[in-house]
C-alpha cells in the first residue's frame, strides 16, 4: 500500500495516464518534430579518380538500407575503386558491417574504408576489418601520390 493506496491502482493510474499522453501524441501533429533529423544521410562523389560515398550518423538495423541501397547504385557502375567515407559515422552495428561486407564482394579492387573511431571500433573486433584497406582521411586515398594505407588486406571471395 502506498498512502492506503493499493499499489495496483497507483501502478494502473500511472499506466492509464500514461496511455493517455501517448495517444494525444499520435493524434496531434502539432507534437511531431516538423524537421527530423535523419539517423544516416548518404552522399556519392567523385574523387581522384575514385568514387566515394560518405555516410554521415548512425548505421544501425534501421538506417543500414540506406546505406546498401547507395553502394549497390555505385557498384551498378563497375567503378575501378570505392571508398566509403565513414569518418563522420558515430556508430556502427553488425547489420552496417554487414552491409559493407556484401559490397566489397562486388568491387574489383579491395574497397577502401575510412572510418571514424567508432566505426573503426567495430570493424576491428569481429575481424572485417582485415578485408578492407583502412585509411586515416580520405585525403589519403583521393591523392594518388599519397596513398599511405593503415592497413592492406586482401578480399577472398
């Protein structure tokens, strides 16, 4: 008891109330944010020769599609090389990894990865970054004379 209240009745009112807030905000869309801020945006450009797509938020279960969908529009190209610029990315989960890991089997030379720590991170632990080349910037991989690779490995299919 709580006050000489059933602990059932204050857990149902809090319930109730809560039920209450929630459909008052599915049905008022003046409560919606009118701008919301996309978990992933997906750039593609053209680079010293390579083509790049940079990924900007988070790659998670939910926003990896985008992802996927702009590296198969790329590799729909049958580019020589692709970078993907993940130096802005702030999480990366299995299903991103995933994704990048489906496209390196299509590129013709070992996809090139720039990755922010916490891309990085990731990479690492399950052992996919051994299949990629990792760089520090992207200015590294777009400027020919300066190619300097953290790491070189080799895709087996």
């Amino acid at each position: 008891m709580v006050s000489g209240v059933p602990v059932w009745a204050v857990c149902n009112a809090a319930i109730t109330g809560l039920l209450r807030c929630v459909r008052t905000y599915a049905k008022d869309p003046s409560m919606h944010d009118p701008y919301p801020i996309p978990l992933l945006a997906v750039n593609i450009h053209t680079a010293g020769g390579a083509i790049v797509v940079t990924a900007t938020g988070e790659i998670d279960l939910n926003s990896a599609p985008v992802l996927e969908r702009a590296l198969r529009e790329v590799l729909a190209q049958h580019p020589e090389t692709v970078v993907v610029d993940l130096s802005a990315v702030s999480f990366l989960g299995t299903t991103g990894i995933a994704v990048l890991l489906t496209a390196a089997q299509s590129c013709r030379q070992p996809m090139r990865l720039v990755p922010s720590y916490p891309a990085r991170r990731p990479l690492e632990v399950t052992g996919a970054a051994q299949l990629f080349i990792l760089y520090e910037n992207l200015d590294l991989v777009t400027e020919p004379t300066r190619n300097q690779a953290i790491r070189t490995s080799v895709i087996e299919s």
